[in-house]
C-alpha cells in the first residue's frame, strides 16, 4: 500500500512538473518567439480584416522584456531589447504598444493594449502627404495601400463626412490634415534638432516621455521648470505608422510619431479567418502571408 502511495504521488508529481514546464515554455514563447492577436477593427483592410487572426513575429525585431507589475500599476519602467535578425522596415505591418491608452496628453505603457499599423516613415525620414499620398523624402516609392490614397486624394473636405479631417499636431497655425501633411521629421536616436514652435509642438510629449519632466507651452516655446527649451538632443528611435484604410485609422496622422520601445514585432501570416457575422471559416484567408 505505502509502494502503491509514492508510485501516485511520483506520477502527480511529474505529472505536475511536465504541466509546468509545458506553461512556462508557452509563456516564454509568446513573450520571446511568437504571439497570437485577433483582428478588431477596419483599420488595415483590405490586408486584414476583422476576425482575421495573426501571428507576430517577435524575433525580427529583437524580443523585449520589461517589469510588467510596474506597467500594471502605471509605473515608467526600462524596456530591454534582444538583439533581432532585421530592421523595421518601411511597408512592414508592425504590431506596436499603444502610447495613448488613457488619454492624448501623455505617453504611457499598456501591455495589454495594442495596435496594428503599417510603418510609413523610419527614424531619420521626412514624412508628407501631398493630396493623399503618402511619401518620404520626395522619393516615389508607393507608401501603404495606394488605391486606398486615390481613393482619398478623389474626396474633398465635404465629401470625408464622418471622417475626422484635421490631424497631428492639432494646431490652426500648422494645419496639417489627412490630406496635406508635413513635412514631418522623424526623430533618430543622437538627433539634437532646434525647437522652435512648430518643432516645440510635434516633439513635446515625446520630450516629456524620454525626460520625464512635464514642459510647459508658453509664449510659443517649451519651458522646463524656469528655461527656454531651445535644443533636445533625443534619446530614441521614431516611426511613422498608418492604417491600410486611410479613411478609418485611428494611426500617426492624429497621435503622432512610435518609439522604439513600444514596438512588439512583425506581422508574420494569418493562422485563422473567421466571419464575424456567420461564425464561418474564410478558408480562403488561412495561412496567407501578410505583406
């Protein structure tokens, strides 16, 4: 009986072990490897639609890991970076933290709360739009989904009804819109670029992100504590990121500029498909890669 006791409790205790050891490797590759995330929004369509779900590539870019407790309770934490096997580059679909998650004032981590966007601009590029079209540093290259840009380079300001038209970084003077943009440089690590006010207005919370000092906007100059901010000399990577469907993306245009921190890793394909309104497999959609 006593042989019969610790046979059961060896067996309960591997049993045990192997499930453990099965938790903490699923955990480790989803922070590390891979990760699942199901499709929500109109924001990337035609490329991925709602009930498409996807798997990211966190190797690429180099996988992070961070004090989750200290996120959870709102803390500022360090972000550390593995190295990755590529760059980011522009027209990767890029899932990425999102750094409003309570309100548009300030920069915060939520690890529970991300989006999924396509990188328009790399750190170092002047972004524009001109009419609709997405372009960097004058160069031709097709930026996102190009029928989507024609499709609102076609519309005037009457016709976008329901479409939020004004844009980043929300100021008369400046007057960007979705449709007239920029130029707008983005910010590479080791950059120090002059601040005056337009420069004051697109680069503030990104400031107050990397110093963590609130600035104050006064007489159209920054202010830390009782100084002129004239200079910054900045500490990160910047990117620009765009919803495919232009017409209905909450992205760059209206938030602003991504650092590198916040960026989880590259879409790799759609591992499911399902039709939100029927339940039913989009077969079609299975394993398709994401580009």
């Amino acid at each position: 009986m006593k042989q019969r006791i610790v046979k059961i409790l060896k067996i309960s205790f591997d049993i045990f072990f192997y499930l453990l050891m099965i938790g903490v490797g699923y955990f480790l590759l989803r922070i590390f490897v891979v990760d699942s995330y199901k499709i929500p929004t109109h924001s990337m369509m035609p490329t991925l639609i709602p009930g498409d779900n996807i798997l990211v590539n966190k190797l690429a870019y180099g996988p992070r890991w961070y004090d989750i407790f200290e996120v959870a309770t709102g803390k500022r934490t360090n972000i550390n970076r593995l190295p990755g096997y590529q760059n980011i580059q522009r027209n990767d679909v890029v899932v990425f933290n999102n750094p409003y998650p309570n309100n548009n004032q300030q920069i915060q981590m939520e690890f529970a709360k991300f989006y999924l966007k396509r990188c328009i601009a790399l750190p170092g590029d002047t972004l524009y739009i001109k009419e609709g079209f997405y372009s960097v540093n004058h160069l031709p290259d097709t930026l996102g989904y190009y029928p989507a840009q024609q499709q609102l380079h076609s519309l005037s300001r009457e016709q976008l009804k329901g479409v939020e038209y004004e844009a980043f970084p929300w100021d008369s003077i400046v007057g960007w819109t979705i449709k007239d943009f920029g130029g707008l440089y983005l910010p590479k690590k080791g950059d120090m670029l002059t601040l005056h006010r337009t420069e004051s207005l697109l680069y503030k919370k990104l400031i107050e992100w990397e110093t963590e000092c609130p600035l104050r906007w006064e007489r159209d100059t920054l202010w830390q504590d009782q100084t002129p901010l004239t200079h910054y000399t900045f500490k990160h990577n910047y990117y620009f990121m765009a919803g495919d469907n232009v017409l209905n993306s909450r992205d760059s245009r209206y938030i602003g500029l991504i650092p590198d921190e916040y960026i989880a890793g590259k879409v790799w394909f759609i591992w499911k498909a399902v039709n939100l309104n029927t339940n039913e497999f989009r077969w079609e959609r299975f394993l398709k890669v994401v580009r």
